[in-house]
C-alpha cells in the first residue's frame, strides 16, 4: 500500500516537473544576450554564414514553440541538450559536476545537524537559561550573516591567517585518487587513501561550514520550539508522574514527537543546500553544479541552465517525498 502511494506522489511531480521545465525554458530566453554572439567573442563563427549555420545547429533561428518543443521531447528521453559553449552533452556535464555538489550539501548537512540538534535540545530542557539565551543568540546570528560574508571570513582567519586549511578545489594538487563513485571522501575510504581522505576533508571543512551555518541555526530554532511545545504536553507529564527519567522522557517521548516538524525544515533544507549554493562554490572555487550554472548564466549557455534547473527541481520533489514518507514511521496516524 505504502509503495503505490509513493507511486502516486512521483506521479503527481510530473506535472510540476513539466510546469518548471516551460517556465524555465521561457524565462532563460528572455534574458539580455545572444549565445551566438558569445561564442563568436570565444574564437568561434566570423562570417555571417556561420552564424546562420550556429542558428540552424542549435534551432535558435525557429518559432520559440519549437524549440520548446524540442526541448520537451528530448527530455522526456533522457537527453537534456547539448551545451552551446563547453561542447558537451548537458547529461554528461550535470553528472561530472554533481557529486561536487552532493558532497558539498551532505558535508554542510551533517555538520548543520551535529550543532543543531544538541543545541535544540538542551536550550528546551534549559529554557531561559544563560545557555539557551546564548545558543539562541547564535542561531539569530547564523541566521543574519549572508553566506558569501561568512566565506570570506572563514577564509581569512583560518586560510590566509592561520594556514589550517585550504581556500579552495577539493584536493591537494600533488596527492593522486582513483576516482570511483566521484565523492572524494567516500573513494578516498573505499581505496584506504589517507592523504587524500585527509586532504579532501580538509577542502570540504569551509565550505560546509559556511553553507551549513543558516542551516544549523534555522533547525536548532525549530526544534526547540517543538520540544518546548511537546515538553509541556499531557502525556510528557504523565510520564514524569510515573516516574521515568528525564532522559528517557526527553529522548523517547518529547524528541521523537518534536521531529515531525522539524524533518519538514531540514528535507526543505536538503533542497535549498542542493540548490542554493551557488554563490558558496564560486567564494570557495568549489568546482560543483552551482558555479557551473554562474559561468552557463553569464554565457547564455540556454542547455546547460535549463538542465541545472531541472535537477534541481527534481531535488526538491525527492527531498519532499523523502520527508513525506519518514512522517509515516515517526507517527503512524499520518497517511501519505
């Protein structure tokens, strides 16, 4: 039963899918700039024949309905387009570049979850506390610094000042890995390279750090909140009367209870870490989707921003159903 409600959720993303991809299509072409014209500037068409022949290659000289449709078609079999200036199939780039970003988004992630779960617990059970007047003064803080102020920052103190870690890239240039999944980290473990296990955790401690900081804050908030909600509950007190521990009290019956609404906050994040992390990357030279989408903006590279785009459209709908399906396992009165 649980599998042909999932069934129906991927199916009711269809048209949202196809909604993004014409809104995008459009909106891409009616920016400032003739891709032609840009790659003319890069050493390419220098007669008016060529143009013409650029054109025709890329449809660019049709009804802007059939290049939508197109673009439509060709999607629907798996092919996103071919990239007006790298040269390459839009699939082939997108998967080159991904697991930069995936890796970026998980490390931001788990070191958003490692500060903010602890603080969200212990500001609730300490309501009013120095501590908890303390944490949520961080988390207003974390939550105001723009990302791209916090990088270069972090940057300055611990790359240029203290020469701890790296300002950018993803490895050391001189350390060698056999790339296998294309997650640095996790080739590095599955080929027991310490250096570049060492290395690549170095590179990744700043940018996590600074794209995970707003996420940190933004969750810890929410899950104090619902832990002061359900700590002042019937059943939480109940529970004390019968004698069980403050622990068993906090862990089993109020953190359980307070994670519905915070799973919905942190699967939102996992779209926004995915997808909004662009100006993050190009701070660190991170050489994932994100910059790759800046430079394809700036060179009216139309494939490769509508297949960006479309990725990350499908990130938001899995990050939603993925959090749709774990509301079922922590309260089981929710239906999908």
């Amino acid at each position: 039963m649980r599998a042909i409600k999932i069934l129906e959720r991927i199916l009711y993303a269809i048209p949202i899918i196809l909604g993004v991809a014409v809104v995008v299509f459009v909106f891409v072409r009616l920016t400032p700039g003739d891709p032609v014209d840009i790659m003319m500037g890069q050493g390419g068409a220098i007669s008016s024949g060529e143009i013409e022949q650029l054109r025709a290659e890329f449809h660019l000289d049709e009804p802007i309905t059939n290049q939508l449709w197109y673009f439509l078609r060709d999607a629907a079999r798996g092919d996103l387009g071919y990239s007006y200036i790298l040269k390459q199939p839009v699939t082939v780039i997108i998967a080159d570049r991904l697991p930069a970003t995936i890796e970026l988004a998980a490390g931001a992630l788990f070191l958003a979850l490692l500060i903010a779960f602890p603080i969200g617990i212990i500001s609730a059970v300490r309501q009013n506390s120095i501590l908890d007047r303390l944490s949520m003064s961080f988390a207003f803080l974390g939550i105001s610094m723009p990302g791209f102020w916090l990088g270069i920052v972090l940057i300055l103190i611990f790359a240029v000042a203290l020469r701890w870690l790296p300002v950018q890239g993803r490895l050391d240039p001189q350390i060698t890995l056999q790339q296998i999944t294309g997650f640095y980290v996790v080739d590095s473990i599955i080929t027991a390279n310490g250096p570049a296990l060492w290395s690549s955790i170095r590179h990744l401690l700043l940018p996590s750090i600074t794209l995970g900081a707003a996420v940190a804050a933004i969750v810890a908030r929410v899950l104090r909140s619902s832990m002061l909600e359900v700590l002042r509950s019937d059943y939480v007190q109940l529970a004390r009367a019968k004698g069980a521990s403050e622990s068993l009290v906090v862990v089993k019956h109020a953190l359980r209870n307070a994670l519905i609404p915070t799973v919905t906050v942190v699967g939102l994040q996992v779209g926004v870490l995915l997808g909004g992390n662009m100006i993050i990357e190009t701070v660190f030279g991170w050489p994932g989707l994100g910059r790759l989408v800046v430079d394809a903006i700036f060179n009216r590279d139309f494939p490769l921003i509508q297949g960006a785009v479309m990725v990350y459209a499908l990130t938001y709908i899995l990050a939603n159903l993925v959090v749709d399906v774990l509301y079922t396992y922590l309260n089981p009165r929710i239906a999908l």
